[in-house]
C-alpha cells in the first residue's frame, strides 16, 4: 500500500535524523568532557606548584 510505504520512508529519514542529531550531541559532550578533564589536571598541576 503506497501510504504506508511513504509513511515507513517517512520514519527512516526521521530516525536517521535523530541518529544525526544524537552523534552530534555526544560528541559535543564528549568535547566538554575533555575540557573539563583539561582544566581539572591543570587546576591539579598548578596547586602542587604551590605547595612547593
């Protein structure tokens, strides 16, 4: 039936969106993990530079 074949093509094209949408998010967060990593082992880095 052509509706529903339009309809499941609909749905594809949906979900390969959100797949999109969710790889981009996670990297985005992943990104900030990163960072954070980052600025935690410099903070870390620089406060035993103190204690010296």
């Amino acid at each position: 039936d052509e509706g529903m074949e339009i309809c499941s093509r609909e749905v594809r094209a949906l979900s390969n969106e959100v797949k999109a949408i969710e790889a981009d998010q996670q990297e985005k967060f992943d990104q900030v993990v990163q960072q954070m990593e980052v600025a935690v082992t410099e903070e870390a880095l620089s406060l035993k530079q103190i204690e010296k």
